[in-house]
C-alpha cells in the first residue's frame, strides 16, 4: 500500500490510555508488594497466600500490557488499493473492492453484542450479529464506533475523526484501485488461539495450574512440620541408605539451607 497515497487515523487513546495504565500500575505494584512480604515469611499459610496471590495479579498485569501497546500501535490507513487495519500484532488487509460498504454503528438497526472483556481502549474481539453475521471489534470507543462490511465479515473501528474516515473512504472508493492489493490476515500467537478455542486443551491447562498451586500450598504447609527430611545421604556426604541423589534439609534452623550432591558439589543457601 503506497504511502503517497494513504491516509492514517488514530483510534481514540486517551480513556484507554488511562485505564490501562493504571490497571499495569495497581497490578504490578501489589504484586511486587506481595512478593516481598512473602520473602520475610520463613513458612507457613501466609508465605503461601502471599506468593500465590503475588502470581496471580501477574496476569492482569501482562494482559493490559499488552492491551496498552495494541493501543499505542493502532492505526487505521485508507487508501485507493484498500483498507489497512492495525492493533497491535493484529494486521488485516481489506482490498477496496472486497468492502461493500462503510457506515456508522448507530445506522445498524439490530442490537449490537460487545466482546467479552471490552473495555476502553480495548474493545476487541468477535461476536455473531443476526444482521451483519461475523463481527470483529478493533475499536477503542463505542461513541465513535465504524463498521466495515465485506463478504466474509464486518470490521467494528473507531476512529478519532469518523466523518473524515468516511469522506476519505467514499472519495478512493469514487477513485478506483489501480493495483489492487492482496487480502492479507495476521493473527498473533495463531498457534495459541488455536489450542485454547479446543474445550479439552483448555481443561487440561487449568486443571495443571490449579494443581501446580495446590503443590506448592500442600509442600510450603507440610515441610515445615518435619525437623529434618533426609534424602539417602548424610551432610558429611555418605550414604545412608540406597538411592539416587539426595538432600537434607534442615528448618528447625530457619538461617540455614543445606543442599549435598554426591561426590560433586555443595550449595550452602544462607537467608
């Protein structure tokens, strides 16, 4: 798409720019705040809730993360060949004779289903309309809310100047292609979204999360209640009775941490 004959438009930002930030701030900065609180815990429940509870706010933090650079990304381009659309690592490709046409939200007359975790700045996703079929949202804002019809789906956008996105569409559109572009469509992490729209796959990655957590809870609240657990060797090194390597670990002494491998090496962890 030649850039002497494009034109950019930016979504709007600044609400989105806004919640989003301030969600990566909040999440981040418990998490962290956890974190610490966890390290001055020797064991126990508390160790336990905190850094479980520190990981968990991890994950709002990455998801608006990236939200937030989608955001700063996002660009809408028009021009004679067809249409460019941009969020984040999200790129499609419209050629101009594939678009049917392009009108504002309000002018649909069947109610419109917003994606699930929608929010400003991050209005993303695809819903089934009765009237329009397949819809995919990349939009910031709802108020300013475009719809680009093709044959095989529609596009929710939302740019800053809608009425100057309409007037720059209908006026290439009057104009022609001259060298129509190839209809291109990249997904981010296809892979991924692949895996996660299969029902089982999805069960089986909660289920080995929950009990990674589980793991962690039932080992940090069941060592502790042993004064020593020896491995098959003793901390002069020799062998206590038959195995492979083995450890002994020692937390009626809370400031030492003791790891003998055989013959090799010792690491001595001092809190």
């Amino acid at each position: 798409m030649p850039d002497t004959t494009s034109y950019s438009f930016q979504p709007v930002r600044r609400r989105g720019l806004f919640l989003l930030g301030a969600i990566v701030f909040i999440s981040l900065t418990a998490s962290v705040a956890l974190f610490v609180l966890a390290l001055q815990e020797q064991y126990g429940s508390y160790f336990v809730l905190f850094l479980v509870v520190s990981l968990i706010l991890l994950l709002p933090s990455f998801f608006a993360m990236y939200r937030l650079y989608a955001l700063i990304r996002a660009e809408y381009k028009v021009s004679r060949e067809g249409v460019l659309l941009i969020w984040g690592l999200r790129r499609e490709e419209i050629p101009l004779n594939d678009i049917d046409w392009v009108r504002m939200a309000s002018e649909i007359k069947s109610d419109l289903a917003i994606p699930v975790l929608a929010m400003p700045g991050a209005i993303l996703g695809t819903v089934h309309n009765e009237e329009l079929g397949e819809m995919e949202f990349m939009a910031s804002e709802l108020t300013s809310l475009l719809m680009i019809s093709t044959s095989k789906k529609t596009y929710a956008v939302s740019p800053s100047d809608t009425g100057l996105f309409l007037d720059t569409f209908r006026r290439s559109f009057e104009m022609g292609s001259l060298a129509p572009i190839q209809p291109i469509s990249v997904l981010p992490a296809t892979y991924l979204r692949k895996v996660w729209s299969d029902r089982w796959a999805r069960v089986l990655m909660l289920v080995g999360f929950i009990l990674t957590l589980l793991l962690l809870t039932v080992v940090s609240l069941v060592i502790p209640t042993y004064k020593t657990i020896s491995l098959g060797f003793s901390p002069s090194g020799t062998k206590t009775s038959a195995g492979t390597i083995h450890a002994t670990f020692a937390p009626t002494d809370p400031e030492y941490f003791l790891l003998y491998r055989r013959f090799d090496w010792r690491i001595v962890f001092l809190s």
